[in-house]
C-alpha cells in the first residue's frame, strides 16, 4: 500500500483527481487530493495565493500522512512539489511529474512558459490590469486544456470549474533547489505528446533540469488525469 498526495496545477483543483484518485486507491492505497489556497473548496484572496502558501499546504499534507509520501504534481504542480521535497526530501519516497514543470534552480514559471514558442496557453490567457491575476475562456479550456477529451458532455460539465481567477504571483516565483536535498529524492516523468500547453519540446528540455529515474510517454493533452485516467494511474502505480 502506498501513500499518495495528487497536487493540481493552475486554474485547478482537488476535483480535478476524481477519476485518478479513485482508482489509484482500489488497492488500498491512501490517496489525498488538495485544494491549494484560492482553489476548489480553499478560498483565499488573491494576495495570498502565493507559491509559497501552495508549497506550505503540501507540507502540512506531508507531514500528516503516513510516510513515504508519493507527491503527484500536475503542470503548475510541478515546480511546488520540487519545493516541497527541496525542504522536506526525506518525507518524500517520490515525486512524479504529470505534464508538469521539473524546474531548475533561478527558472520561474511564467520565463519557461514563454519561452515554449508553441505553447497555447500563455497567449490565449486574459491578464487583469494590474497584472496580479488571469482568467481563461471557455473556448481556450475547450481547445487547449481538454482538446482531445473524447466525452464532450465532461469536458463541458468541467468548464465552469477552469472559469476562475488565478493569481500570477505563483508564476512568478524563482525556483531554489540543491542537489543535496532535492537532487537526491526520485523523480519520474509522464510526457503528454499532445500537450499544448507545455509542449513536449518544452517538456523534453525540463527533463534534462535533473537525473530523472524514468520517463513515460502518454498519448494524450495536458490532463491525461481526465482524458485516459486508467492509463495514467498505470504508470503511477508502475513509478510507486
């Protein structure tokens, strides 16, 4: 039996997971799925939602649970559960990588964002003036988050929940890691071929970031967790 914490990304939340967290506790394992502040069932103000409020809500999730914890990160995801294994690696048996960023030390988010020149999301995200917050449309879920979810009916009944603020801040932060604490905790990537949010060019380059265990490739977008769940869940168990 394992123990598992599923972390989203932007725009996201615990209810991302259903599908994932349901089958991967089928064999007894534990499974938990966080709202991370200003997601989902953790309301915060924009102020707070902040990198390291998400990284301290992991943490507070690690430090309950059984050990070793497995940390899941999605996409956004990716760059907090780095941070949490950076100040917690011998709580953490593995982290794994779904479609998410595997950061190197002085990379922020948003600058490797920007440079993935066919990346989709970036230019379709609609920026508050100030700049502290961004939305998507309706039209931007449907063709670059969830463009090859076969069950159109889900992918309409999921919209409304990508129709939030997300706060900029966290894609702004700097990544700090070592190679004495992060470096030594075991890392897995799954690629997403058809990702268009963080493309599988942009994908291949972050792999290279750090000594990776194993990396899987899945036929599917950037939510292979809502397009092919039972594949994904697969290769998790395979990586824990």
């Amino acid at each position: 039996m394992k123990n598992y914490i599923l972390v989203h990304g932007a725009w996201g939340g615990a209810w991302e997971f259903k599908q994932v967290a349901e089958q991967l506790s089928a064999d007894g394992s534990k499974v938990i799925t966080l709202d991370l502040p200003g997601h989902g069932r953790n309301p915060a103000p924009i102020s707070e939602v902040t990198m390291e409020n998400y990284v301290q809500t992991v943490i507070s999730a690690v430090h309950q649970a059984d050990e070793p914890v497995i940390l899941v990160g999605h996409s956004l995801a990716g760059a907090v559960i780095s941070e949490v294994a950076e100040q917690f690696p011998t709580k953490i048996g593995g982290l794994i990588y779904v479609a998410a960023m595997l950061l190197k030390t002085g990379d922020t988010p948003l600058e490797i964002m920007q440079s993935d020149e066919n990346g989709q999301l970036l230019p379709n995200a609609i920026f508050s003036e100030d700049q502290t917050s961004a939305t998507l449309t309706a039209e931007t879920v449907r063709d670059v988050l969830l463009h090859d979810v076969e069950d159109k009916e889900r992918v309409e009944a999921l919209i409304p929940n990508f129709l939030m603020t997300q706060s900029t801040h966290p894609f702004m932060a700097v990544t700090q890691l070592s190679e004495e604490r992060f470096g030594t905790v075991p890392k897995y990537y799954i690629r997403a071929s058809k990702d268009k949010v963080l493309t599988p060019t942009l994908q291949d380059q972050m792999i290279t970031n750090w000594p990776v265990e194993q990396v899987h490739t899945l036929d599917s977008g950037h939510f292979p967790l809502t397009s092919i769940p039972a594949q994904l869940v697969d290769v998790i168990r395979n990586y824990s």
